[in-house]
C-alpha cells in the first residue's frame, strides 16, 4: 500500500477507508441474513420442513456472528432466532 502524503487530512483518508470496509463486512452479513430467512418461509411454505430446519441452524449461526460483531445488539438478534424459530416449529 502506497504511503500517505503528510497533510492534516491523512487520519480522515485512512478512516474513511475503514469505514467503507466495515460498511461492506456488515453490509454482507445483513444480506446473507436475509436471503436466509426468506429461504426459510419459502420452504415453510412449500411445506418442506427438512429444509427448513437445516437452514434455521444457518440463520442462527450468522444471526449469532452478526451479534459477535456488534452488527446487530445481542437481543435484536436473539429476537431474531427466536421468531424465526418460532416459525419453523409452527409450520410442523
């Protein structure tokens, strides 16, 4: 990586990069979260249980990383799993 030119603004450069980086980490989790979850009542509504439930442990495993991350506060997430849950067990 190319040294920064010494100025008054090098810290607000460099931030800006970080922030744009972390911007995308958490923008990709939240994606991921949500092509998830509309896979789950997608195959809820294909009554497909078996799938359903192998794609709730996905969910919760990225539901719980974006928590480790601070994406989302730890209960948004745990009220996340627990409707998502909530779901696929109504649905047998």
């Amino acid at each position: 990586m190319a040294k920064l030119k010494t100025g008054r603004h090098t810290s607000s450069i460099k931030e800006l990069r970080k922030s744009k980086k972390r911007q995308k980490f958490n923008k990709d989790i939240k994606e991921g979260i949500k092509l998830v979850i509309k896979q789950i009542k997608k195959a809820i509504a294909n009554k497909s249980t078996d799938e359903a439930k192998k794609l709730l442990s996905e969910a919760v495993s990225k539901l719980d990383k974006a928590a480790k991350h601070n994406i989302f506060h730890p209960n948004a997430t745990n009220r996340k799993k627990s409707q998502i849950m909530r779901l696929v067990n109504s649905s047998k």
